[in-house]
C-alpha cells in the first residue's frame, strides 16, 4: 500500500509536469524548455512504474527501453526539418499500436474484471489499432513509399460497413463470458484494415491534419487503456495528448477552411485540383540585383516565408538579410500564417532557430491589415499561403482559407526555383500580378545572393 501511495504522487508529479511542458510548448520562447520539463515528466513516470507491485519482467522492461529508446534518439538526432510531419506520424502510430497491443494482451489474459473496463479495452483497441494502420499509411504516402493515392469505388460505405462489423466484433468480445483469440484477431485485423484503407484516399495538404487526428486518437486510446490497466499516468497522459491533438486539428482545419468531415470523406482529387479558374499573363523575373535595390529603398517590408524557405534551409541567410536591412533603416516584419510549411509552427521554430527576434515575427490576424501600406512583400517559398483565389474565386478548392494579403503590398517580390506550385497543386494569381516580380532560384542562393547585393549597395 505504501508503494503504491508512492507510485501515485510520482504519477501526479509527472502529469504535473507534462502540462506545464505543453503550457511553455505553446510560445517559442519557452518551448525547448516545455519539451525538457514534459521529458522529464516522461521519465519519471517510466522509472516509477518498476516499482509497480507484481512487476517482474525487469529485464524485458529494460530491453524495450533500450530498443525504442536507442531507435527514437537516433531517428530523431537525424530526420530533416521537412520529414517532421512523417516522424510524427511514425511515433503517434506507435503509441496507437502500444495502446492496441495492451488491450490485446488484456484480452488474451481474460482477467479484466468489469464491463467498463471491457468496453473502454474495446474502445481503446479499436481506436488505437485505427491510429497506429493510418498512420503508417500517412507515413508511408509523406515518405513517398506509397506514391498512389487509392481511392475505392464506393470508398464511405466500405470505411462505413468495416467500422460497423469493427464495432459488432467489439461487442462480441465485451459480451463473451471469456473471450476467445479467434474474435480478438478478427477485431483487431478490422479495425487495422479500416484505418489503412480510410487514410488510403486521404492526400495533399489534408495529410497533416489527418496525422494531427491520428495524434488525438492515439491519446485517447491511451487513455482508455491507462483506466484498464488503472494507471493514472497513462489516463492523464492519454488525456492531455487527446485534447491537445482536438485542438490542434481543429485550429488546422480552421486555419485551412476544410470542414474535418470534407477531409475525411471528401478528400481533394486530382479533379478538385484542376478546378479554379485560369490565370492569364506571364510571370516577370528579375535578378537577385534588381530585387535588393528594391529592398534597400523599401521603407517598409514584409517577409512570407513558406515551405520553400525551409526545403532551402534558408532561415539563417533570411534572418542576415532582414538584420541587414534593419541596420540599413528599413522596416522589417515578418508575417506567420498558420499552415505555412508542412506542420504548424513550421516557420516559427525556424525562424527562431535562426534568431530572427520574437518581437519581429506576427501572426495572420495581427499583420494582415499592414500589406496595403507595406513597399515590398517578400514570400520566400511561399505559395498556397498567398493565393488571392482563396478570397476571389470560388470554383478554387482553396477558397475561403483565409491567406496573407501579400497581394495587396505597392510591390511584390517571390523566390521560388521555377514554376512550381504550391502543396494544393493550384496555380496562383498572385504571381502573375502586375506588381509582382520573380527571382527564380533556391531560397538560400538567391537570399545570399540579395545579400552580397544589399552590401555592395551599402558601401557604393
Ligand atoms: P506551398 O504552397 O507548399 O508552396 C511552397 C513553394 O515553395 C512551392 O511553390 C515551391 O515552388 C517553392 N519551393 C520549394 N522548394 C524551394 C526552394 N528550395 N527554394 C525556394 N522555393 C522553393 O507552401 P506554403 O505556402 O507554405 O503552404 C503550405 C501548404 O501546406 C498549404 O497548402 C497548407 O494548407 C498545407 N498544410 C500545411 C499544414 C501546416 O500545419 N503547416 C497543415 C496542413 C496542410 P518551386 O517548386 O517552383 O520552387
């Protein structure tokens, strides 16, 4: 009894500290230290629990801590900045599987006592076992393992009859007096082919929201399965990963004016693609030269960075650049919109590990209305995330998400390598725009290149 009394204040010290990590994981002053004090939190939860009563597969225990242990700090000591999305992936989905595999074990040992143990066993495998087979599918398509989007015929009824011979397989295995490893294996290879084969269609710029739902079912199967198990610490773990996860898909979905219910059942085809109307004219290039005249002489400018700012690992000449042009006396903000890059935050953790001041960098709502008196908008390799036909055109499949009005600057400035569009696969507008001009090339060698030309302005 004084174990366990133990047990649980450790429990509640490190629940304490997973919040108070998420809490400073939500300003990229304190997020480092949010993810130290929430691992902290983690490790002290993994400790105490051999000192559970009747544990005794030490030696088991160790070896999987040491293999998973060993992979992640590896995996994660070398994965680029843009295969973020696809590792988050690959980790919820583990913790999907985990949660899967406690309820099997559970089930196979047929000690639980109680039916609402045995249906949140149930919920939580199944919810789990979905989170871990779609995640992987989400892997695989970001790694670029799985190329083809797979999309059945009648793809909502077949996700509709496995979820409900899923769910009528769950009932079989709550409501059987000792339940049999044939049905658990039916359940489990269920609700695994539902989750691959709902995530099969599923592409394009709804994949990270659907990983983000992958993350809050992971929670809340784990959740689930802490209560099965009566672990505290998995329940307040699994509940604070779960409504993080709700938030964050929603603030996405939000930010990308895509009803969660369109992005599962509605997935964007390669016809939704094609849609929106033409953009005539041709796009004007200058050179690196021409572009920092423009920035020099500029008494006020705005930077958009974008996917292509982080494929060129560009933030750290970006940041020289906007430092450069401070000193030179000219105005420099940078403007965030929320799904710029692949996940959210993308360029707000760049751009802070490059050093660029918080006090320079804004959010959508707060810089948005400062376009129409800004000289020069300068999108780094950005292009959804500026689109005008998200406000004008309503046959686009981008309409309605709200975008940064670089469009409405005196003058526009896009780096970009060529005439690539962005993750949504529309042409856009903007750059083609009367006041816009190209510089074509990676984001770091044309930043550089703006650079050595801003200082030969200085000097000369
Ligand atoms: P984007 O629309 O994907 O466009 C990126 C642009 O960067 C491309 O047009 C590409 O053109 C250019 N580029 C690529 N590599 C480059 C390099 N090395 N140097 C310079 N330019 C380069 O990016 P975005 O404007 O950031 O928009 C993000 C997209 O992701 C949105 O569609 C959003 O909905 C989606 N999304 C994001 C999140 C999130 O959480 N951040 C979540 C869900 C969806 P070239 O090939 O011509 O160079």
């Amino acid at each position: 009894m004084p174990t366990r009394i133990f047990i649980n204040a450790v429990y509640f010290i490190a629940a304490f500290l997973f919040i108070l990590g998420l809490k400073r994981m939500s300003s990229p002053v304190t997020a480092r230290r949010g993810i130290m004090w929430a691992g902290a939190g983690m490790v002290l939860a993994m400790l105490v629990t051999f000192a559970w009563p009747g544990m005794n597969n030490y030696l088991l225990m160790i070896i999987a801590l040491a293999i998973g242990g060993g992979v992640s700090w590896w995996s994660g000591g070398i994965v680029k900045m843009t295969d973020m999305p696809q590792m988050v992936a690959l980790y919820n989905g583990m913790g999907g599987g985990a949660a899967a595999a406690i309820a099997a074990i559970e089930f196979s040992r047929g000690e639980m006592h109680g039916a609402t143990a045995r249906v949140l066993a149930v919920l939580g495998g199944f919810i789990g076992t979905v989170s871990f087979s779609g995640s992987l599918v989400a892997f695989a398509k970001l790694q670029g393992i799985m190329r083809k989007t797979l999309h059945l015929p009648a793809q909502n009824a077949v996700n509709v009859v496995l979820a409900a011979l899923t769910i009528l397989s769950g009932i079989s295995i709550v409501s059987a007096v000792q339940a049999s490893t044939f049905p658990i294996i039916v359940f489990f290879a269920l609700a695994f082919t539902l989750g691959a084969i709902a995530t099969m269609p599923i592409g394009g710029a709804d994949m990270p929201v659907v990983i983000s739902l992958f993350n809050a079912f992971t929670g809340l199967a784990v959740g689930f399965e802490g209560y099965v198990l009566n672990n505290p610490a998995l329940i307040i773990a699994g509940i604070v990963v779960g409504s993080a996860g709700t938030l964050l898909t929603q603030l996405m979905a939000r930010a990308m004016n895509r009803p969660l219910i369109n992005i599962l059942f509605r997935p964007i085809t390669g016809e939704a693609q094609a849609g929106g109307t033409a953009v005539a004219g041709t796009m004007k290039d200058i050179s690196a030269l021409d572009a920092a005249a423009m920035l020099r002489y500029a008494q006020k400018v705005i930077i958009v960075p974008g996917y292509g700012m982080a494929v060129g690992q560009a933030q750290h000449k970006v940041k020289e650049m906007s430092q450069l042009l401070g000193e030179a006396g000219v105005e420099v903000k940078f403007a965030i919109h929320p799904v710029a890059g692949r996940m959210p935050g993308h360029m707000n953790v760049l751009l802070a590990e490059a050093g660029v001041p918080y006090e320079n960098i804004f959010d959508l709502e707060e810089i948005n209305s400062e376009f129409s008196q800004t000289d020069v908008a300068l999108v780094i390799g950005a292009n959804d995330v500026v689109n005008p036909a998200a406000r004008t055109d309503k046959s686009s499949p981008l309409y309605g998400m709200p975008i940064l009005n670089a469009d409405q600057a005196h003058n526009v400035i896009v780096i970009k390598r060529g005439k690539g569009a962005g993750y949504s696969g529309i042409e856009n507008a903007l750059f083609y725009a009367d006041n816009t001009r190209m510089v074509y090339g990676s984001a770091q060698q044309v930043v550089a290149d703006i650079i050595r030309s801003v200082k030969e302005l200085l000097e000369g």
